[in-house]
C-alpha cells in the first residue's frame, strides 16, 4: 500500500510553496509523526510529518515551487497483521532481512576510512538528535564534532552546509589560496592541499558544491546569487506597497523606564512562580498600546477604498525574527488577556515560529502592530507600516542616559520610542497624543495594572 505525500493547504490565498528542504533522503524509512520536509510560502513556514511509518520515495527535489495539493512523495506503508505502522518502523530487522538490504544498498565508490568510535556515537545518539541522515552520514564520514556547530537550518537545524563550512574554517592557513591568484591556480592550491591533508593522516576537505546557487570567482572578486524565498519576497511586496500608498509619517519621544524595571524586578519571582511565564517588556506596552487605541480609535482604524472602517476590538501585532524573515503573529482581543496571558501567546508563538508550525491564521486580522528593534540593540528607527494597520509602535534599546529631574541631572533608563501612522487618517496632533499616551502608561505602570 502507498500513502501520498502532498503539499497541505494553509489558507485560501495560498496557490503554491516552496519545497525549501528534506529531512528524509529517498527510500529512506520513516517513522509516523516524523518530519519529512519544510516548506516555504509568501506568508508562512511549515514543517510536514509523515502521515504513518514505511518506505518514502521522493519525487519532488528540493527548491522547486509546487502548488498546494501536489504529491511530492509517496510512502510504501508497512502492512503487517497485529502491528501498527508505527511498531514495523521502529522494529528492528531480523538477521534474514539484513543481508537483502545490505545487496540492496549502492556500493560506495571507494573506501572511506572507519570513522571514530565517540565520532558516530556523538552524531548519531548525541544531543542533536534532529540530523538528517545526510548530515549525520557526512559527520562522521568526516569525522566532524557536532556538537560543536552552530545549526544555521530551520528551528536552529545542523545543516550539510554548516558542516562543509565547520571543514573549509578547519583547513591549514597554507592550504588556502592566495587572494592574488588566477582561478586554475586556486583549483591546484585546493588539489594540493587535500593529497596533503590525506598524507598526514587527515580527512580530505569536501569536494561538494556549496548550497548557493552561483558563484563566480575571478581573482580575489567573488559573488553569491540566490534566489529570494517566498517569504522574503511578500516582505519586499508589502513594504514597497507600504510606502507607495501609505502619507506615512513618524513621531518619536522617550520613556523613562525606571519604575517599570522596579516593579518587574520586585514581581519577577512570584510572577513567574504563579503564571509560568516571565513578566517582560512587551506585555506591558500592549497594555499601554490598547489603553492609547481606546482613546484614538482612528489609529486602531483602516482606510478601505473612501470609507474608514473602525474595529471595536484590538489584535495587537507583535513583531518577530524569524530565520526566513520577520513575522507579525496577532495577539487576539488582547484587551480582554491578563497580563501573563499576554506574555503566555507571544511565548507560545516564538516557540511555534521556532518548530515552523506558524499557521496563516495566527498572522491575520491585526488592528495595530508593536515592533521591538531593542532587542537587536536599535537605540532609534522609524518602522514601517503593516499595511492595510495605519499605526505600529517601534521599541528601541533601554540606555542609561543623563536626565534633567526636579531640577537635577540624574542618570535614568531611557528608551526611545517611534509612532509610525498613516498621516491620511491620522492626524499630527492624534499621533503626538498618542505616543505621549503611551509614556505616560509605561512610566507610571501602576495604572494599566490596576486599569486606570
């Protein structure tokens, strides 16, 4: 029996992905719940399991652009009696079977050296469990320590790429080419110093293309071309749409942030202890953001063709990092969440963007976006809109800075803040207001808290 493997629907908008990578190689076995592959849409990344346990053929390669519903695979679904799939997968072969598979199997095309003992167990039963067969197979053919790389793949993933990188760093200085030689002289250099390696008892560098598409060397000039992923690509569309059809404008103030450090350090502990959550920065101005959006409704409304559509609720868009590019997930009716409420969906969400188990429903139906350049050490920027939202609030890095107080310089920690809103709807005076609004909740955090 054979189980197809296709591409999932994540939303009616969604016409097509990006098959971006396997973590299964073709006829390999698999297990039920096992990821088999990632793929990449303009909105979202997600990660898709196997459906049951068997044999995965693979049809469609990676990098290649596939519309939703396509098989790209198949599984031969292991069918015997008393068993479920799940139990053949993770049986281990009798000793009849094992001859069979090993005719089966290609015959390499030269003899490799028998890797290290603590090598393969340090790949294969090691902390990283989450390798792919390819990268574990080339860790310890190369007899590389994974433990110390550094994954760059999705959810922080060692890739085969981070392990030619972790052998090109690892090279001897000599080995490596001169900037100032010709292109036939750099292929010789490398030819060189691999016979060199293989003489002192060392593994050969690896002789396989890098994951970028092009590369061109002349000399010491050298370019990358890569294709732009389908997330990155809605990116660039919505922010040149962003600036093309928005009187976008930005006004800036800054917070003393004394009192709010204060009281999470008072509560930090008990907090914690009672929630499960951190008391952090952010659940915090979205309290601050809604208690201004109350009282500025305009800012919290869109512009639609000649009419201003008002929202009597308020999903307050968070802005996240992602390794694909940056995503906004919505915290919904955040009006109506406690504080670790809050502070438990953007938890929730980072550890979903992490797992790419983003659904497209998590992005859609923000009123009003926060945006935290702080944390990346931005003191100062001028964010831009999340179109079709007329307002989104920038945060920026906590500094100590000298403050005139009551007549004294004193040293306080500042943070600047940024209103970016579309001037068509909202006006100078609105935005000014509202962004004061805002500091005037942070500082005397009391207030939201108690909601006043």
């Amino acid at each position: 029996m054979k189980l197809d493997v296709r591409i999932p629907e994540v939303g009616e908008s969604v016409q097509e992905a990006v098959l971006a990578q396997w973590y299964k190689q073709d006829g390999e076995r698999v297990v039920k719940d096992e990821i088999l592959f990632v793929i990449e849409t303009d909105k979202v990344t997600l990660e898709i399991a196997a459906e049951a346990a068997g044999v995965l053929h693979i049809m469609v390669g990676e990098g290649e652009t596939v519309a939703i519903g396509t098989v790209v695979a198949t599984i031969e679904v292991d069918a015997e009696e008393g068993k479920t799939t799940t139990e053949a997968a993770r049986e281990q072969p009798s000793k009849d079977e094992k001859p069979a598979r090993q005719e089966a199997a290609p015959e390499p095309a030269e003899k490799e050296p028998a890797p290290r003992p603590e090598l393969r167990e340090q790949a294969e039963e090691g902390p990283r469990r989450s390798l792919s067969p390819a990268v574990r197979r080339l860790a310890v053919e190369r007899q590389v320590d994974v433990s110390q790389l550094i994954g760059t793949g999705p959810g922080g993933r060692i890739t085969k790429g981070d392990v030619l990188l972790h052998l090109e760093e690892a090279r001897p200085a000599e080995s490596r080419p001169a900037k100032h030689q010709a292109p036939a002289r750099v292929r010789a250099s490398e030819e060189e110093s691999a016979k060199a390696a293989v003489d002192r008892g060392a593994q050969a560098p690896s002789r396989e293309a890098p994951v970028v598409s092009e590369a061109v060397i002349t000399g010491e000039e050298r370019t990358s071309r890569k294709a732009m992923s389908p997330i990155r690509q809605r990116i660039a569309e919505r922010l040149l749409t962003a600036r093309q059809s928005t009187a976008t404008l930005t006004t800036f103030n800054e917070i003393d942030m004394s009192r709010l450090q204060a009281i999470r350090a008072r509560f930090k502990e008990s907090f914690k202890a009672k929630y499960g959550v951190s008391l952090g920065l952010m659940s915090f101005f979205v309290k601050a953001s809604v208690v201004a959006l109350k009282e500025f409704p305009q800012v919290n409304a869109f512009i639609e063709g000649k009419d201003i559509v008002y929202h009597h609720y308020h999903h307050i868009g968070v802005a996240v990092g992602a390794e694909r590019g940056l995503v906004v997930p919505v915290i919904r009716h955040a009006d109506r969440l406690t504080f670790a409420e809050i502070e438990r969906e953007i938890l929730d969400y980072v550890q979903k963007i992490k797992e790419n188990r983003l659904d497209l429903a998590d992005l859609e139906g923000g009123t009003f976006t926060i945006s935290n350049g702080g944390i990346y050490g931005s003191l100062l920027s001028t964010p831009i809109l999340n179109t079709p939202q007329s307002g989104i609030l920038g945060m920026h890095k906590i500094e100590d800075r000298p403050v005139v107080v009551d007549g004294e310089i004193v040293v306080r920690p500042m943070m600047y803040v940024a209103l970016s809103y579309d001037h068509r709807i909202v006006d100078g005076r609105e935005a000014v207001t509202f962004l004061k609004r805002i500091k005037e909740c942070i500082e005397n955090p009391e207030r939201i808290m108690m909601e006043i």
